[in-house]
C-alpha cells in the first residue's frame, strides 16, 4: 500500500457501488487482458515489451527528479 494513502483511510468515503465496480472492472479486466496476452503475445514480445516500459519509466523519473 501506498504510504500517502494510509493516513486518509480512516476519514476516507467508501461508495459501495462504485467500489464494487471499479473492483469487479479490474478483475475483468486483468483476466481477460491475461488471456489475450497468452493467445496473442509471444513470450519473448512480452518480455521485450516489458523491459521497454522499464526504461521509459525509469528515464522519466530520472527527467523529473532532475527538475525537467
């Protein structure tokens, strides 16, 4: 968990519904992507991709640390 969000949590506003759905969409969500991932994706496209979004993720933090 984030440490930013474990003091608001007991002030926190729980919608029930909107909890729910959000919950519900990402579980859906994840299934159905791990499925398409494995039909569609070759494991060596996937690790490739995955190390790509590390690097980009990675130079943009650099970027804005550095005041960018």
């Amino acid at each position: 968990m984030n440490s930013a969000l474990l003091p608001h949590l007991s002030t926190a506003h729980w919608e029930p519904v909107l909890t729910l759905s959000l919950i519900g969409a990402g579980v859906v969500g994840a299934f159905l992507g791990a499925r398409f991932t494995s039909l569609y994706v070759p494991g060596n496209r996937l690790k490739q991709l995955f190390g790509i979004l590390i690097v980009v993720m990675t130079a943009y933090k650099v970027y804005t640390l550095l005041g960018g």
